[in-house]
C-alpha cells in the first residue's frame, strides 16, 4: 500500500512539474488575442466606425509544441459590439487553431 501512494505522489508531482513548462493557458491566450485586437481595432476602419470585439471566454485549449512555437486548438467566444448603435451585434463561440510564442512580454499571437 505504501508503495502505491508513493508511487502515485510521483506520478502526480511529475504531471505537475510537467504542465509547468507547457504551452500557454486559456487565460495566455485570451490575454494575446485582446492585445491583437485592440492593436487593429484602434488603427483600423473597424475601429473608427464603433465596432468592438471583445474575447469572451477560451476553453478546451490543446498544445503541441512546434519548433520555438506551441500550435494551440481551442473553443474562442467572442462578442462583437457596435457602439454607434450602442447594442451587441454578435456573440459566437468557433473552435480555431492558432500559433503562439513566448516573448519578454508574455505570450503572443504569431498568426
């Protein structure tokens, strides 16, 4: 018995150890999108006619490490707003696959 805890405490302090040097978390990659569209949004014609897009929530995020780079799958939410009309236009969740790199500044969205 004692050597099945140990040996699960282990296994548990290994997966843990693990995830630590992993791809990024839901919280990373929302965090990279909302940086990209604000960049867009403030210098674009998307920007200047009142529309906002806004990452609601990411989920079910899946990393393979490719090169420098994690190639992340993931379920994105997001709702578009348009302020002229001062309502929500859209709000949609879509599965999608993105490529991010570890920078100075956090993860980011490389495309």
């Amino acid at each position: 018995m004692k050597k099945i805890i140990a040996l699960s405490s282990v296994m548990a302090l290994t997966l843990t150890l693990s995830a630590c040097g992993g791809g990024p978390s839901g919280d990373d990659i929302e965090a990279a999108l909302n940086r990209v569209i604000n960049q867009q949004t403030s210098s674009s014609l998307v920007g200047m006619m009142g529309l906002s897009v806004k990452i609601d929530s990411v989920d079910h995020v899946d990393c393979d490490k490719s090169g420098d780079n994690y190639k992340c799958t993931y379920d994105v939410t997001s709702t578009i707003t348009s302020e002229l009309l001062q309502q929500k236009t859209q709000t949609k969740t879509e599965t999608t696959t993105s490529v991010f790199a570890k920078r100075d500044e956090g993860w980011v969205f490389v495309h």
